[in-house]
C-alpha cells in the first residue's frame, strides 16, 4: 500500500515545466515498481511525447497515473486526457512523419512503438484521451482483445 | 441518536463532531461533490468527487476525535494534505486565487453545518452552539492547511523557476585548438535549446571552431522534441563551417531513439565526450600515440 500512494497520481499539464513533472513522475513510479533501466527510459519518453501533445494540440489537460496488475504481472498505465479539438484522422496521425504543426511527426506513432499497450480515443471538437500501459516483465499473455 | 451519549461518560464537543463525520460520511462527501471546489477539480467522474471527499471527511473525524480542531498539525490531516495541495494546486493553475481558493474551501463549511444542527435538533441550545462551534473550529483549520499546501507549492515554484534559471546558464568550453564542448545538463526544452543553439554558434565563430561537441550524458529524456533541437544545431553549426558531434548517448536512450523511430543518421555520434574529442583531434591531424604499456606498466 504505501508504494501504490507514490505510484498513483493525476498530474496537470499546463505548461514546459508541467512537462518536467511529468517526466520525473513517470520515472519515479516506474522505478518503485521494478521497470529496468532501458524499461523506464522507454516509458518517460512516451510520456513526454503524449504529455507534449496535450499541451501543445489538446490546449492543456492532465495524466493520470495507476499502478495495474494482470495475470500476476505489474505494470503502470497513463493516461493523457485533454479537451481539445480531438485528432480527426487517428491513422494520419499515427503516421511517422506527419504533422500538423512544425514538430517531426514522430510522437505519437513512436510513443506506440515504446509501450505495450496504447489506446486513443478522440472525439472531434470533445477532447482526446491516450492511456498506454507497460508491464514491468512484458506483456502478461500474448496479447489478446478482452 | 441519543443513546451516543452513553451514561457516566460525557463525550467532548470535538469528539460528538468527530462521530458526527464519522456517520454522515456519505452524505457529506455527496453534498461536497457538488460543491465549486470538488466539482471544478474533479472534471472526469463525479464518483471521484466523491472518493476525494470521503477521505476529507475521515480525516477530519479523525482530528475531531482526537480533540485537535485548531491544530493543522493534527495527525488526521497528514492523510489527505497532499490530496489537499493537489486539489488547490489545480485550482490555482486553473487561475484561481489564493483568496478565491480559500472562499472554495470556506463553501464546504455550511453544507456540514446544516447537517450537524439537524441532527442536534431536540437537544439544549448549548450542546448545538458548542458542537456547531467546534466543527466551524475545525473547518477553519481545514481552510488554514490547503492555503498553507498553495504557499509551500508557491515556494516550490520559485525554487523550480530558480533552477530551470540555472539550467540556462549553458557553458560553452574550449577543449582545444578549434575545439568547443558544450556539456548539457537537464532538460532541454525549446526555450532553452535556443540558447544552447546561440551560445554554442557564437563560440564556433569567436574561437574559429571546426568541431563543436555536444555532449548530452546529461540529459535524462531524449524525446522527438529534443532529438529536433539537437538536428537542428548540429545543422546551424555545419552552416557554420564546424562539425558538430553529440557525444554520451547512454545505451538506455540509443534503444528509445530507435523505437521513437528517429534517424540520428545524418549525425555523427561518439560514445563519450573523451571519444568525440580524440576524434576530433585525429581529424584536424593531431596524432594521440597511447602511451608504450611496457612503459607504462614499469611507471
Ligand atoms: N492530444 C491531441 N489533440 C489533438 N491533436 C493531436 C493530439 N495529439 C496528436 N495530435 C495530432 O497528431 C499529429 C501527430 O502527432 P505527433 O506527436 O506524432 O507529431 P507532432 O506532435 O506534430 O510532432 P512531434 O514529432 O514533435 O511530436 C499532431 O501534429 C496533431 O495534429
Ligand atoms: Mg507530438
């Protein structure tokens, strides 16, 4: 219980410096729950990626952080929620090198290359919401749709 | 409920508050979902709302219990003081004042009151004044403990700005002959790799630099953003007539890089600062003869 207390956490992200915070949340909850070396580095760079896209194309919002368990394996899901205008084509986005800014494009399709599990859902003009997961020793099962 | 009150030993003020709370849990922390403090900071699900508010209620019961009401240092409120300076810390950067956050916090205070006075209904006047006064007490000093989370996170901002003001302060240092270095430490965010970018073309011209070398064994987080500043640097700096080198990418950040799906190809990279130098060094001509190991074994 009292590592869970260090782990969970909801972090706004209003500003570079929320970004930090993030990061170093990241990096700290993944530590406490056992992640490796490369396992952690992998994780606070999605972050910083999603965290970067809340801010810059969702206009601000926050990430939640939770320790979760699955088939005897420990793993830690973020999710990054914003009210923003929302992504109208999820592929488009997806695809390296796409941008609608002036950034590489190489976020969000690389944030789904670093985590196990990665999930958007967007809704036009409502908001978008990314919750990746990544489990301390892989994936627990091959992964399978629940 | 009258039997509360059990024969031979008369409970305090506080500790009627605190079993008060402790009953009407629920109701409260109902009524507070609804109020601007909970319902603005707890935006997703109302059920949230509700959790945050069951732990406030609990902790206060406890600090009523304990007979404490007007010490914020009370026991009771360790358990959601950091609940409580997120909550506040939200509302400020939501653009919230100090002020306007503590009349939020004030909000919550009749709610519990209202509650309180119709349970007491029947019993003396003084009992109701003595118990309805100990839980104003007591909401006070709730109000007292997020205002003083705002102003110790207040603090932490200072110290955070202070640092980030240090980070900025980017040394540019001449290793050699036509060779700078520039050492960065921390995060690199586009504010500040603007600077590194200015201060590193500035010294390539005033020292009459053919190698620049950016070594980033600092950095924690290589990330798209960070990966652009340094391309773009490295490529001001070849605009400039100097080669531009990144040194100390840890073996943990090669294997992120990869999977971003960034191609650092057009950079050269070295191991580390001391390799990034040699071969500069090689290529301006200079030769680096290791030392004879039979002679240096008998040294
Ligand atoms: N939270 C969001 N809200 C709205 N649009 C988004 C959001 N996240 C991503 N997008 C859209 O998806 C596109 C691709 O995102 P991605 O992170 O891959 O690239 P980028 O942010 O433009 O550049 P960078 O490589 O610097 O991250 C963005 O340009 C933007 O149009
Ligand atoms: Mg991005």
């Amino acid at each position: 219980m009292q590592t869970a207390g260090g782990v969970s956490a909801c972090l706004p992200i209003h500003s570079d410096l929320d970004l930090v915070w993030v990061r170093q949340h990241v990096r700290q909850a993944a530590a406490q729950l056992g992640f490796g070396l490369v396992a952690q580095t992998k994780l606070v760079t999605a972050a910083s990626e999603l965290a970067r896209n809340t801010l810059v194309h969702g206009g601000g919002g926050q990430m939640e952080c939770a320790p979760v368990s699955r088939g005897g394996g420990q793993g830690l899901r973020l999710s990054f929620s914003d009210e923003g205008p929302g992504i109208p084509d999820l592929d488009q986005a997806l695809r390296d090198g796409y941008t609608s800014g002036e950034g590489l494009g190489m976020g969000l399709g690389g944030a789904r290359r670093l985590v196990h599990e990665f999930h958007v859902d967007s809704r036009q003009g409502r908001g978008t919401t990314v919750t990746v997961t990544s489990w301390v020793s892989g994936p627990p099962r091959p992964r399978e749709e629940q | 409920m009258p039997e509360q009150v059990a024969a031979g030993h008369q409970e305090t003020p506080a500790q009627e508050v605190g079993d008060f709370l402790r009953r009407r849990r629920e109701q409260i922390a109902q009524r507070w979902a609804d109020a601007a403090l909970f319902r603005t900071v707890f935006t997703v699900s109302r059920e949230e709302a509700v959790e945050a508010g069951r732990a406030v209620v609990e902790a206060l019961a406890a600090v009523a219990a304990a007979e404490r009401v007007e010490e914020q240092e009370a026991d009771g409120f360790s358990v959601v003081r950091e609940q409580l300076a997120r909550m506040a810390a939200s509302r400020s950067r939501a653009g919230s004042t100090n002020s306007q956050i503590s009349v939020e916090v004030d909000a919550l205070r009749m709610p519990v009151v209202d509650l309180l006075i119709a349970e007491l209904e029947g019993r003396p006047a003084e009992d109701v004044r003595d118990c309805t006064t100990a839980l104003t007490v007591l909401m006070g000093t709730l109000r007292l403990v997020v205002l003083e989370t705002l102003l110790s996170a207040g603090q932490e901002l200072i110290n955070r700005q202070h640092l980030q003001l240090l980070e900025v302060a980017t040394p540019v240092i001449k290793l050699w002959e036509g060779i700078v270095a520039v050492p960065l430490i921390g995060t690199l965010d586009s504010a500040r790799s603007q600077v590194v970018m200015e201060t590193l073309l500035d010294s390539i011209v005033e020292q009459h630099a053919r190698f620049a070398i950016l070594d980033i064994t600092g950095v924690p987080t290589v990330d798209s953003l960070v990966a652009q500043h340094l391309m773009k640097t490295v490529a001001a700096a070849r605009l400039m007539g100097a080669e531009c080198i990144v040194s100390g990418i840890r073996p943990a950040i090669a294997q992120t890089i990869v999977h971003l799906g960034i191609d650092l190809g057009t950079v050269k990279t070295q191991a580390s600062l001391a390799d990034a130098l040699g071969y500069a060094l090689r290529k301006q001509g200079a030769h680096i003869v290791p030392q004879d190991p039979h002679h240096a074994g008998s040294r």
